[in-house]
C-alpha cells in the first residue's frame, strides 16, 4: 500500500480483448495492436510516466483480479487510468457488461466484467483523479428484448466523483437479432487518435508543453470525425480537480507573448524620450526574470525601439539586447553611465552647478544680465518702500482729509503697479540676457527651473 508520503503515482490498467469464445460475439481486429501502441506511449517516460498494467485477451476472473489489485495499491494523490477496448453488451434487463475472452452470453453475469461493478471499484479506490477510456462495440449491442434499447446512457452508469469519461462513439455500432450479430461494424479510429496524438504531441492544442484531458478529447474528436463521420466521441467529467493531465508534449513547449503591463507600455508609449528610456529599463527587468511569455514579449518591444526610437532611447535598447542571459537590466545600467543622454533610471542628468552660476557646466553669466538684474532688485526694494508708505499716508490721512487720503492711495497703487512691472520683467530680461545662444532644450530647461 503506498504512504501518504510517497509522491503521487500514475498508473495504467489496459484491458484489450480481440477473440472471443461465443461465436456470437464477432473478433475484432484492432484491440490487440491498438492496446500494444498505448501501452508504448504511455509507459514512456518523457511522455505519459505511467505504470501500466496490461491484460489482453485475458479472462473474466483475472480482469477482475487485476482491476482489484490496482485499485487496492493506489492512494489519494494518484492518478488512475483505466482503458477498455472489447465489445459492450446488454442483458435483457439492460445492464452493461464488458466482454472477455470467456465471455457467454447467456450467461454474462458470471462471464463477463459488468460496467455496475467497475464502476463500484473505482467509487471504492482512494484515487481522486480517474480516467476512463471506453473504446468498445457497445452502442447498440442489445440483446433481443432488451428495455430501453435506443441509448445505452453511459453518462449514467459511470457515476461519482473524480471522474472523467471518454468514449469512443455514441452511434449503433452493433445490435443482437435473435443468436446473431449484425450490423454495421465501424472500425475504431479513437485508439490511433489518441496515440498518434500523444505520441507526436499533436494533442497539445494550446502549445503549453502538457497534455490534459481536455487537450486530448479535443485532438481527438476533430480526428474522429474527420476520419469516420459515423463515430461521434464523447467525454463527461464527474466532479474532477481541474483539468487531469494525461502525458507531456514532446513538442518544443510554444511560448506565445503575452500583454505588457499598463505601466511599461504607458511608459514606452510616452511622447517624452526621457520617459521612454525608463521603459527600456522596466523591459529589461521582464527579459532577465519575467515569465517567458512576458519575457518573450519585452524582447519583441525592445527589438522594435532599438529599431525605430531616438538614438538615446535606442542605444539602451540595444544594450539590453546584446547583454548577456540575465543580465539585461545591469547593462542598461551600465550604458546610462556612460550616456550623456539618458541615465539609469531613464531621466537626463543634471550638472550641478557652482554658486554665482546660471548656466549648465558652471559658465558665469554675462555682465549685461549681471547688471540688468542688480538693477531690476534695487528699483523693486525701494518701489515696495515707497508703495507701502504711501498706502500708509493715506490711510492716515483718511478720516481729517478724504480727498488727500484717495490721492495718497492712488498714488501708492500706480507705484505698486510699476514695482510688479519691474519685478516681473526685469527678472524675465535678465534671463533672456543669459540665455542668449543656448539651444532651444537647455534654454527651455533654465525656464523651468527660473519657475
């Protein structure tokens, strides 16, 4: 009995059976070799790692056997899967049993594996993950009198939970008319899907390197049907943990990009290449650890801005792109320090600048500026005096002189005005005084400081 400490297992119970004793019971062609193909693609250890038990053509006793041993040995974490490939048939009651090599029809309770007590087993195992795969002539295989001979309803006779059924075909593939079989025998083409599938990795729809449940059922009906229109799979879940995986992809795992964050792209979007430049730097830190899809998708955006953008932003695009694995967001880093462009953290750096210096690089100013700004704070002191004072005057004059204390207010007023003026102008002459020759970027940037 395995532990609860043991890690989880994965175990495969393959039952096949081609021959049959009962002369009613018509061979079948393809158990035998489909069972065979399965075994092989299961027990791969780089596909679907399973411990597979077989038994083909075997006795009713010894399936049984088998089916009880297996689910005696699994624990809670496995993951059992239980395959049948042999023909279905119903008793006059309607009750479902699985044919083996020494199946009687007249006697199927006690020649035959009966679908209520398989079903029992698994309800019984202490697996929660369950897999049933049900390749059988069984759509349709009544015998004369048989109730309820239009459908089979193997979605209900498969009950419980932890469960997931895959069949082969809902549509009449056999039927009982009296001592003989007859009808319409359509090759199975649901085994050869299912390993073909598995065994080029063509199941895996979605390109994520594993092959679910859900993966396989999809493969393997659209192949079903292409091939055999008359053969309809079908698959039901029954209350099972998220999506079983069944075997991984031996296809190169398919990494699609995925959406950039909001705030890199609001960031690369920017219509300022300082701000841009940070985005270099956010891209970077998704190439060196991101997942692989958004890493997958920094390196596309970096590829298309080392291309198109300004030659600032772009050569740190590029240096994140020729970096070494993992270290992308270092040689961004390393190149913002040698840029006299764009820093590290995507900003342009700024000199610092001397006392006495209003320009980058610590250049003095001009003696034109020099002495249009000494003049400008002289008349803006004494104006502030003398509009004060005679705000003053006024004030006090206004209750013995009224007329006088209105001129005084006025006059004060008209001062102030031309104070502001000076203060206002004379500060924006000086700048320009300064500024004269400079670039238009630098010249804007002294602006924004002077503000």
């Amino acid at each position: 009995m395995q532990s609860q400490a043991d890690a989880p297992r994965r175990i495969a119970l393959i039952i096949g059976t081609s021959t049959y004793e009962d002369s009613t019971l018509a061979h079948l062609r393809a158990p035998g070799t489909d069972a065979h193909d399965l075994v092989e693609v299961l027990s791969d250890s780089q596909i679907g790692k399973f411990d597979v038990h077989t038994f083909l053509d075997a006795p009713h006793d010894r399936l049984m056997r088998g089916v009880l041993e297996v689910c005696a040995d699994v624990g809670p974490s496995d993951l059992i899967l239980v395959y049948l490939s042999c023909h279905g048939v119903l008793d006059d009651k309607g009750r479902l049993y699985y044919a083996t090599t020494n199946t009687e029809r007249r006697l199927l309770a006690a020649t035959s594996l009966a679908a209520a007590w398989l079903n029992d087993q698994l309800e019984d195992c202490r697996a929660r993950s369950q897999i049933l795969v049900l390749d059988c002539c069984h759509s349709g295989a009544f015998a004369k009198g048989a109730k309820g001979n239009e459908s089979l309803a193997l979605q209900e006779r498969f009950p419980g939970r932890g469960k997931v059924v895959l069949t082969a075909s809902r549509a009449t593939e056999y039927s009982f008319e009296g001592t003989e079989t007859v009808g319409n025998g359509v090759k199975s083409v649901f085994t050869k899907a299912i390993v073909d599938g598995l065994k080029t990795g063509a199941a895996d729809v979605n390109g994520d390197g594993d092959v679910t449940v859900a993966d396989l059922y999809q493969y393997v009906f659209n192949k079903v049907r292409q091939e055999e229109p008359r053969q309809t799979p079908t698959m039901w879940t029954y209350g099972s943990e998220g999506d079983l995986l069944v075997a991984r992809s031996v296809r190169k795992r398919e990494i699609r990009p995925a959406p950039l964050p909001a705030d890199i792209v609001l960031a690369i979007e920017s219509s300022r290449p300082r701000v841009r430049a940070s985005g270099v730097a956010e891209l970077a830190d998704l190439l060196d650890s991101g997942p692989p899809e958004l890493a997958l998708a920094a390196e596309n955006t970096l590829n298309r801005m080392a291309e198109n953008e300004v030659p600032s932003v772009a050569e740190l695009a590029r240096a994140a792109l020729d970096s070494a694995q993992g270290n992308a967001r270092h040689a961004v880093a390393d190149r913002s320090e040698t840029s006299p462009e764009v820093s590290a953290d995507g900003l342009e750096p700024r000199q610092v600048r001397p006392v006495g210096s209003s320009r980058p690089g610590g250049r003095p100013m001009k003696p034109a500026g020099v002495v249009r700004l000494g003049v400008s704070m002289f008349l803006a002191v004494f104006g502030s005096l003398f509009t004060v004072g005679f705000v003053v005057a006024g004030l006090s004059m206004m209750g013995s002189n009224f007329g006088g204390a209105v001129g005084w207010l006025a006059f004060g007023g008209i001062v102030g005005w031309l104070t502001w003026l000076v203060i206002r102008y004379g500060r924006t002459g000086s700048f320009r005084a300064n500024t004269a020759g400079l670039p238009d970027r630098e010249r804007g940037e002294e602006r924004q400081e002077g503000q």
